[in-house]
C-alpha cells in the first residue's frame, strides 16, 4: 500500500472483482512476477487489481520480525478494505492472494474484518516457518475466508 494519508480517496470500481496481491518475505509490489500476475487476472477478467506492499516489514535478513509484521499488514488491509466497502465494495468480490508470509498476512487481515468475510483468499506457497505448528488462529486456515 502506498502511504496515502487518506484510503478513501483511493479509485476502485465497486462494481468490479477486485484482486488484492501480497508478497512476502524479500519482496516488494515492483517485483517482476507481481507485474506478470497483475497482467494475468486481468487479462482472465475486468478486475481491480491492489498490491499491498510492505517491503519495508518484509526485508532481508530478519525474518523473525518480518513474521511478526504479517499481523500488522493484515490488520492494515483490513481497514483498507472496509474503506473500499463503505464505497460499495461487496467482500463477496474480494479475492486476497497472499506469496509466502503474504498469505499469513491475508489471513490476518480476513480474520480481522468486522463485516462480511473475504470471499476467498490463496496462499502461494504459505511461509512454514513460526506457522506451521500454530493454532489455526495464528497462521493461514480455510476459515478466514467463506
């Protein structure tokens, strides 16, 4: 996500699916494979496509704190979203694919809506590492998301 002070004023097309991209650990939203799977929704269908990047949460070499950082995130694209539904977004539309610690973040930011929950959420090869032995609370599960 980029540091716009005010999320409302963001453009989205309530009328549309809308895609929501999460990189991981070592990654930023100006990687080439985010470009090539930005490219590939839209080319499938008309679709607003949203990448949050939190490079800065996410670097090399402290992947402890980068884990840690993955509730942040998905608190952070929770608000985001409620801002997009007070502007008609439907979660039924809301398709959140998160790549390694991403697809924990997008796990947190589903659990974390107060609303409607995401429609679906993908996890790219989910980051094992201080997740896999977790409750299901704490790590990616097919309940955070209908």
């Amino acid at each position: 996500m980029s540091a716009t002070a005010n999320w409302d004023e963001l453009p989205i097309n309530a009328s549309l699916k809308t895609k929501v991209i999460v990189h991981g650990f070592g990654s930023s939203c100006s990687h080439v494979w985010v470009y090539e799977m930005r490219s590939a929704l839209m080319s499938v269908e008309d679709c607003n496509v949203v990448c949050v990047d939190w490079e800065g949460g996410a670097t090399f070499p402290n992947y402890v704190r980068a884990a840690a950082n993955t509730r942040l995130v998905g608190r952070q694209l929770s608000l985001l979203l409620e801002s997009f539904s007070r502007k008609g977004l439907n979660m039924s539309q809301v398709h959140v694919i998160g790549f390694s610690l991403g697809a924990h973040a997008a796990a947190f930011a589903g659990a974390s809506l107060n609303a409607t929950p995401l429609a679906r959420i993908t996890g790219l090869d989910p980051a094992g590492p201080l997740f896999e032995s977790q409750d299901p609370v704490d790590r990616l599960d097919s309940t955070d998301a209908s």
